[in-house]
C-alpha cells in the first residue's frame, strides 16, 4: 500500500455549548476541520455544507487545484443556502484541510488550525485570519499572550457564501512519519502549545487524540473541540 493519513477523530460539544457546530473529515487522502457560527443551528449548515463539498473531491488524481476549487464549490454552496434558508443569513464557517498527492495542499481560512509534528518539533502550518493574528504581526502583541485576549475569538476571515471568499493555499512537502493535526480552536484557544506536542507525540494516535481532547475538556470545555490526528503511513 502506497503512503496514506492514517487518521484518528474526536470532536465534542464542550462543557458550555449546547450544539456541536464544527464539523470534520478524514479520509486517506484528505482531513479536514470547520467551525461553523450563526444562530438557529445556521452555524451547524454552515459547516456541514463545507465538509460535504470537500467529500467530493476525486479520491485518486493529483490535486492541483481541486482542493481550493472545492472549497470554492462549498462556499458557492453556502450562498444557495442562504438564498433559499433566510434564517441561515449571516453563517460562516472556518476551515483547515490538507490534502494529500506526495505533499501536502494546506488549505485554511479562518482561525481554526493545522499543526505538523516532525522529529519531535511542533510547527504550526497555517496562519490564523484573526484580530489577535494580526496583533502579533504588528508586533503589539506578544504570541504568548494571545490566548488571553478578550477579542482573541474575532475572526477576520471566514467562508461565508461571498464570492471573493478564498482560502489561503500553501503546498508542504510531507515525509512519511509525519503526524498531522488538526484543530478548532476550542483545543488551540484552551491548550497551550507545549502541552499540544506532548499529547501528540504519544505514540498511538488513538491515545494522542483522546489526550488532546482531554486537556481541552480540563481547560474548561468552553467551546467545541474537534481534533484530527493523521499519522503519514
Ligand atoms: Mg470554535
């Protein structure tokens, strides 16, 4: 068998919210996280609506572009919705994916996240579009000091069903070994990163996945927590 993400899945609603508004996919070639937002379960839509289109993509041919096409697909998705579900009007949905075809296609917009854990050292793959985020590049706000921000939850970016919405698509060479994560922020936000790579690199993926949504649910639990563990086997 040719190198694929092995995948491990958890997500949960929290201690606080009544609804699990992100959603997620795993296949072997293709993991994905979004954390939806709206009222009157619009946020839920929103980002089941951009999963299932990233469900379509062609699970052999190189990826090219197919990735960001398909995200384009669910946010024109995300407009029919709206049009035809008024009370879905003002959704939007983050969402972090990587592809897999012999390197990696990162795909992201909005604030939640994906992680690569190589050799033992974490780095972060994607860029948050967020207050905060843009804090830290101006250089008048510490990285460390993010996660205690009062408007660290401010996104400035989100698919939304607006045509101009457009990931940010960065391709990453893989090695096999490699363990992926990806996250919403209700483990980024609650977990500080050291934490994060030591849960990670447990050794079985099942384990590391179930410890990272541990320590999210120890922090507090304050939002939904979607994790995905993908090891490139
Ligand atoms: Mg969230």
């Amino acid at each position: 068998m040719g190198l694929a993400l092995r995948h491990a899945v958890r997500t949960h609603p929290g201690l606080v919210r009544e609804r699990n508004e992100d959603a997620v996919l795993a296949s072997a070639r293709l993991v994905a996280v979004a954390d939806g937002v709206g009222g009157h379960a619009a946020g839920e839509v929103a980002s089941a609506t951009v999963i299932e289109a990233l469900a379509e993509l062609p699970d052999d041919a190189p990826l090219g572009d197919a990735l960001a096409d398909a995200v384009r697909a669910g946010n024109a998705a995300l407009r029919q919705v709206v049009q035809a579900r008024p009370q879905c009007a003002g959704m939007g949905t983050t969402l972090t994916a990587v592809g897999f075809d012999g390197d990696y296609v990162v795909a992201n917009i909005g604030d939640s996240r994906t992680y690569l854990l190589r050799d033992g050292e974490l780095t972060q793959l994607t860029r948050d579009d967020s207050w905060v985020q843009e804090l830290i590049d101006a250089g008048q706000l510490r990285p460390e000091d993010a996660r205690d921000h009062p408007r660290r939850s401010v996104v400035l970016a989100a698919l939304d069903g607006e045509p101009q919405r457009r990931p940010t698509v960065t391709r990453v060479e893989a090695q096999p070994g490699d363990r992926l994560l990806l996250c919403s922020d209700g483990l980024s936000d609650a977990v500080e990163d050291e934490a994060v790579r030591d849960a990670l690199g447990r050794e079985d993926r099942e384990a590391a996945v179930d410890a990272l949504l541990r320590l999210a649910l120890d922090a507090g639990g304050h939002d939904n927590i979607t994790v995905v563990v993908a090891d490139l086997a």
